[in-house]
C-alpha cells in the first residue's frame, strides 16, 4: 500500500490524480487519507474553501463591477470616457432643473402680480392698464405695492389729470417745484403724463423714506407736509402727525416700503 501511494502525487482538493494501477484507490479513498492527517486547523481552513470557491467568481467580478462604479463617480472627470460621460449627463441633467425651477419661479412671479393688478383695478374701479402700471412703477421704484396704489388713491383718485389748490399734479400730486429740483428738464405738461408722474412721485416718497431711516409714517406725513414742516415741529418736540398717514396706513399699517439702497 505504501509503495502505491508513494507513486501517487496528491494535490488536495483538487482530484487530479495520475492513472496507475489496477489496485489504485478510488480519488475519494485517497482524499480521505489525505484528509485524516491533516491537522484541524487544516481541516477547517479547507473546508471553507470548498464552501467559498462555488461562489468566490461571482463575488470578484461584483466588487470589481462595485470598484468601476466608485471610481466612475468619484475620480477625476478625464479618468475615463464612460465617467466623462454620465458627469456630462448629471450636469445637463441639473441644468435643466435648476431651468425649469427659474421658469416654474418666474411663472409664480406673474400670476402673483396678475392677481396684484386685477385685484386693485376693481377695487379702486380702474382700468387694467393704469393698476399694471402702478403696481410696475411702484415695485421698480422700491415701493410696497399696496401703499403706492392707497398713495394715489388718497392724493388724486387715480384722476391723471387732477391739480390741487397749491398747484399739485396728476396722480401722486407733484409740486412743479419737488419735479424740477429731481430733473430741471422736466416741463409742467410732463407731469400729466402717467408714467412720469408715478415715478417722480413714488421715487420722492422712496427718498424720504432713506432721509428718515425707513420710517414710513414720517417719510408719508414729510409727503404730504413738506420735509421742511416736519423737521421743524420734530425739532420743537411737537408730533406732525395730521392723519394723512394714517389714512394712508390704516388701522393694520402694511409693512415699510423698501428703499433701495
């Protein structure tokens, strides 16, 4: 028996075992006796291996396709075509989000002033035309919609063509005198035209709001007043408060106007 097995050349596990004999043990013989003189150590070592090595294949080629995947996400944008590629596409693809949210923004934007604009023209009974263009001049100028159109509905009632006593006109009621000292080159006839009537107005109110830190009640009653007027009672330690703005206000003020800087 032992001159058998010294012909014999025994690779564990692996069943390649030369032909010989008629006398040769069967494979599984010679595993067995190969097996017995292993140490446990040995034993236990081999046969988790037998348990592994069905699966081990499928498991390589997992965490290679799983290494290909981090180094396509993570490693530089030249690494490879295929990275190059799906960067390209994630790019694109948060441009064009990051483009549908502007217009979805800019959508709510419209509605909101739409809403702005039809709401005032019937409350105030005026055409759609004149509220766009109070709501539009009085946002550029820095102005809280809601006080610009109770502004002119206060001073001229809406009444483009509207002159005062002392000699104010149109819609914000602008003295010729406050419109030259904004543009000289301004003429008495351009304060009756709309649009330059509402900016010189709502642009004045968005200054005396600055001259007075934001305060809108004193930037309105200075309007009104003069600045002058207001200064000078404020200084006796008198209150200048002759209702006009709180007409304007009301009972739940609208929050202040926002100058800009």
């Amino acid at each position: 028996m032992a001159s058998t097995l010294d012909r014999w050349s025994f690779r564990s596990g692996r069943g390649d075992l030369p032909i010989a004999g008629p006398s040769q043990p069967t494979p599984s013989v010679v595993w067995q006796w190969e097996y017995g003189w292993m140490s446990p150590t040995r034993r236990m070592a081999a046969a988790i291996w037998r348990v592994l090595r069905r699966p081990l294949p499928g498991v390589v080629v997992a965490l290679g396709a799983f290494g290909v995947g981090v180094l396509t996400a993570t490693g530089p944008s030249t690494s490879t075509p295929v990275s190059w590629e799906l960067r390209h596409r994630l790019g694109s693809t948060q441009r064009q989000l990051q483009a549908r949210e502007g217009e979805l923004e800019l959508v709510r934007l419209e509605l909101g002033r739409a809403n702005a604009v039809f709401s005032n023209s019937s409350r105030y009974r005026i055409p759609a035309d004149l509220s766009a263009q109070i709501y539009d001049i009085a946002q550029s100028e820095g102005i809280d919609p809601e006080v610009a159109f109770r502004l002119v509905s206060v001073e001229s009632e809406f009444t483009g063509k509207a002159v005062s006593p002392k000699g104010a006109i149109g819609l914000t009621q602008v003295m010729p005198s406050t419109a030259r000292a904004i543009n000289p080159q301004l003429r008495r006839e351009d304060l009756f035209h709309h649009e330059t009537n509402l900016r010189l107005g709502f642009g004045y109110l968005r200054e005396l709001i600055r001259a007075y830190g934001g305060d809108l009640r004193l930037a309105l009653l200075a309007y009104n007043r003069g600045p002058g007027t207001v200064d000078e009672i404020r200084k006796q330690g008198g209150n200048p408060e002759n209702g006009y703005a709180r007409t304007i206000l009301g009972p739940n003020p609208v929050p202040l106007a926002r100058p800009h800087r």
